[in-house]
C-alpha cells in the first residue's frame, strides 16, 4: 500500500511534501493534496516534510478516524475528474490573505 494523505491536509494542502517527493507522485485536489498508488514507490520522503502530520505509510499507520481517506486518495485518480498536478503559489499557507 502506497503513502496516503489523510484529514489534516485539508484546506492546508503546505506542499512540503511536493517538493521531496522523486516521482512527482502527489496531485492536488480541490480541498487537500494526493498521493497517486500506481505512481508512489514508498521511498518515505514525503511523510517527515508534512507540517501538519497527515501523510501516511500503511493502513495500520493511519489513525482510524482518517481510515477512510485511504480509499479517497485511492478513488481520487479513478474519478471522472482526477487531481492535478500541483499549482504553485495557490495553497493556503502560502497565500496568508487568502
């Protein structure tokens, strides 16, 4: 099972975790970021970045009331409208006015 992201990314979505990921793996939603499961290779970059600890590495990792966003993130990239790369500038902690 791939890194997920789970509750504390959402409206957050800091992109600490963008810049160290080796595979240009996670993908922004509307409200939080994403990690594809086909793209991730588990290499673990991402979860230390995270500065609001939301990324996790196995379902016995994720807390259980974040347990559903394992099957969001998964069912995020098989939606008709998929989460895209992210944007730069556009997350909330880097726009204070926002």
């Amino acid at each position: 099972m791939p890194y997920i992201i789970a509750e504390p990314c959402i409206n957050v979505k800091d992109r600490s975790c963008v810049d160290v990921c080796p595979v240009d793996c996670i993908y922004e939603g509307e409200d939080q970021l994403y990690i594809h499961p086909d793209e991730c290779i588990d290499c673990g970059a991402c979860e230390p970045e995270c500065p609001v600890t939301a990324i996790f590495s196995s379902e016995e990792d994720t807390p259980p009331q974040w347990k559903s966003f394992i099957a969001k993130n998964r069912d995020a990239f098989q939606s008709a409208s998929p989460p895209g790369k992210p944007q730069s500038g556009r997350g909330l902690n880097q726009n204070p006015g926002a």
